[in-house]
C-alpha cells in the first residue's frame, strides 16, 4: 500500500427496526467485504487502506438514539447521553452493549482525520428506481428529518358510566392531532414527509378512557427551513387541540437532523462510472436517514442505491432482485477502485 495514512471506507449499519428486513443497512456492510475481496483477487494490494465498517444502533428503534455507531467515529457520541437511556422493555442502553461484550466508554473516543472518502451502498427502501426500471440510484441528497416523542396525559375513567362530553380522552386527542396532521402533510405535498408510527394509550383496557397516549412523529423533508416551518406548526395545532380538551401535553424533540448533501465531486465520479458502464441509473435524493449523513459533513461521501421491490422496506416482506443486488455491488467495486486503487 503506497498511502497507508489514506483510508478508503465502506460499509453501513448491522440494525433493523423491529420486524424489518434482512437487507437494511446489512447488505452495505455485506457488500462492501465483497467488493472489497474481489479487488484484492483481481487486481492486488490497493493504493490506499480500505476498510469495511458496520456501525450499530443506527435506526433508533429500539433506544431514543440514532447513529451511535457512526458518530463515535468522529468522537460525536457523548456517553452520558446515553448511560440512562432504556428501552420499551427496561433494558438499559449500557446493560445491552455489555451483553455484546462492549463496554461503555467513560468519555467521547477521538475523532478518526485519516478517513479519506466513504461509500455506502444501501437499498432504496422506496419504489422510485423500481418505478422507473432502473437499477442503480445515484444519492445526491439525504432528506432532513425531525423524530418526536409526544405524551398526552388526561384522565382515566368508567367507559360506560362517563358521557362523551365529560371525558378528558387521550386516545381522542390523538385521533384529532394524527388526522389533522396527516391531511395537512398531503396538502403539502412532496417530498415532505409525515408519519405517526408508534402509539400507546394507557390503560389500554377495553372498558377505561385512556388517561394516557404516547406516541412519535417522524417527519422529513430535503430543505431545513421548510421542514422547522412544518413541524413548528404541527406542534402549534397539537396545543390548540390539547388546549381545547383539556388534556396536558408534552412535546420531545429528540432528532433534529438538517439535509445533508453528498460530495459534489463523488457524485460526479459516481455518475461517470455509470454512464461508462451504460447502467440504467437516476441522480436522486434519499428519504431516508442513513449514516451517510454523519460522514458528510466531515468527509467526501457518497451513496449507492439499488432497488426495492414493491417499495417495501422496514417489513419482514422487504426485497431486492438478486440481479440488482449484485449489480450495486458491482458499482460500489468499481467506485472504490477509482477511490483505492488508482492514483
């Protein structure tokens, strides 16, 4: 290796939500051990150090954390926010890196300089490139994306003895802030983005009003300013609607992450290759959050997309096209012998 010191990186995450795929983030990681692998046999030792990385908890599904794994690449990741964090089970975050065999540092880890370009390729998780008949995207942009954890707190009460106007219903207030929310979002239109994708009302029992409903938002869009006008709003009408029935609410804003636009000078690599190649691409941008967004700002980086069939992902039903698969490895083995292998 001519440049040690350079560091080519591929790879992605090793998480899923719950009750995904087994294409999420895995196949990056996957994919770039065999890109990697058939280089070294064709073409021998790189330029350049070239690694693969899988990075952990990523999805935020099961802890109220996204990106650990990459952000403790460039030291973002401060311990003590996540020591007390726990899961919908009560296991703490700490407990479950220690039953991998991890232990969780006492301070942030330093910030890797030798890191020279990353490539990740990933599924679409959409239906655009399988719309289109095309089997490789081209990322020129991560969407920006705000997660919230809303509880709205009322009062429990006999569902057969308390008339309708005389209950403080948190399941109601919900059901107003959801749907109101969600026409708003279509009025809006793309590529703005709305989802309530995790509710629990309490009791939860046939024959109580539920005194309590937690529930999340997930919301994106690819420009910054748009998407804190939306959200501001959104959480504006939630206090009207919770103000007007006398339930009290509490708003957590625990992701605020921008849009993240890819390396300029990547993407045109990229797009050269492809048109070498004569692959039956599209430039497009990703809906999606990926860790991608974490090395952007602080590393060239680019992004592969291939297919998903149907648009399904985050479902056990999520698939690619073995072809296309093996179509994205092929482009991410190209890209990273430009990036590694040559001068």
């Amino acid at each position: 290796t001519q440049f040690p010191e350079q560091v080519i990186l591929s790879g992605s995450h090793i998480d899923t939500v719950v009750n995904g795929g087994n294409l999420d983030g895995q196949f990056g990681a996957l994919a770039a051990w065999l890109a990697i692998d058939w280089l070294k046999a064709t073409y021998g030792a790189p330029l350049r150090t070239v690694e693969v990385v899988s990075m952990a908890e990523e999805e935020g599904s099961r802890f109220p954390y996204v990106f650990w794994g990459s952000k403790n690449i460039f030291g973002l990741a401060n311990p003590e926010e996540v020591r007390h964090i726990q899961d919908a089970k009560g296991t703490g975050f700490v407990d479950a890196m220690q039953a991998c065999g991890f232990t969780l540092p006492a301070a942030p880890l330093a910030a890797r300089t030798d890191i020279r370009a990353f490539v990740e390729l990933h599924i679409e998780q959409g239906c655009v490139l399988e719309s289109n008949g095309q089997s490789i995207g081209v990322v020129n942009a991560i969407v920006g994306q705000r997660r919230y954890t809303v509880t709205l707190n009322g009062e429990s009460n006999h569902a057969g003895t308390t008339p309708m106007g005389y209950r403080r219903d948190t399941v109601h207030a919900f059901s107003r802030i959801c749907s109101q929310s969600i026409e708003k979002a279509k009025q809006h239109g793309d590529p703005l983005v709305l989802t309530f994708g995790k509710v629990e009302p309490q009791p939860n029992t046939v024959n109580v009003v539920p005194r309590k409903t937690t529930f999340t938002i997930d919301c994106r869009h690819t420009d910054a300013a748009v998407l804190r006008e939306f959200t501001e709003q959104l959480e504006n009408d939630m206090r009207a609607i919770c103000d007007e029935m006398d339930i009290s609410i509490d708003i957590d804003l625990w992701m605020d992450e921008a849009p993240v636009p890819m390396n300029a000078e990547l993407v045109a690599a990229l797009t050269r290759l492809c048109e070498t190649e004569q692959l039956n691409y599209r430039i497009m941008h990703s809906g999606a959050g990926h860790d991608a967004q974490i090395f952007a700002p602080r590393v060239p980086t680019c992004m592969i997309f291939v297919p998903s069939i149907n648009g399904i992902s985050h479902n056990p039903a999520e698939r690619t096209n073995i072809n296309d698969l093996a179509e994205g490895v092929k482009t991410l083995a190209l890209m990273l012998h430009q990036l590694a292998w040559q001068k």
